[in-house]
C-alpha cells in the first residue's frame, strides 16, 4: 500500500512527546474516514521493523506541498472514536 506514492513501509515517523522524548514510528496501515486521512503507527523495532508487542497508534495525516506526510493528533474525542472503530473492523477482516 501507498500514501502519495511513498511506499508505506519505508515511511518513519517521529513522535516527539512533551517531556523531550521523541519515539520512531513506522505505518502499519493508512485509511480514509468520513474525507480524513489516518495513519496507524506502531513503535520500530531496530530501523524498520514494527513492533507488534506494542499497541497502535492513530494520527491524521494530510501531506505538506513536497507530498510529505504532516502527522497530527487527533483532538476531537469522537472523531478518534470513529477512526478508532473502522480501524477495529478493519484489523477483524484481516484476520479473517
């Protein structure tokens, strides 16, 4: 799969948090919601390898003019909820 041409494999984000700390991220999944964009992360093991112990993480993301992803926090508690829901139901069909 793809975001705007960038295979998301190769796509590494990082996290800066509030005390300092920054965390790399890689995409597991990209998706489309009521015309918003999202990102699943999940913690890097090493360079490029997902870390499946831990838990996803959702974040919008829109792309900047060099077609470069811009990850944001979600802020509205009901938009993650619907992200987070066909996020769910997303990960169910896969296993199936």
């Amino acid at each position: 799969m793809d975001f705007m041409g960038k295979k998301l494999e190769d796509i590494i984000v990082t996290l800066p948090f509030q005390d300092g700390t920054s965390m790399e991220c890689g995409v597991y999944s990209y998706f489309e919601v009521n015309h918003k964009r999202y990102f699943a992360l999940l913690p890097l093991k090493g360079k490029k390898e997902l870390d499946f112990s831990q838990n996803f993480m959702l974040y919008e993301v829109e792309e900047d003019e060099d077609h470069n992803p811009i990850v944001m926090y979600i802020e509205d508690d009901i938009e993650y909820a619907i992200a987070a829901r066909y996020f769910s139901d997303q990960l169910e069909m896969r296993k199936n």
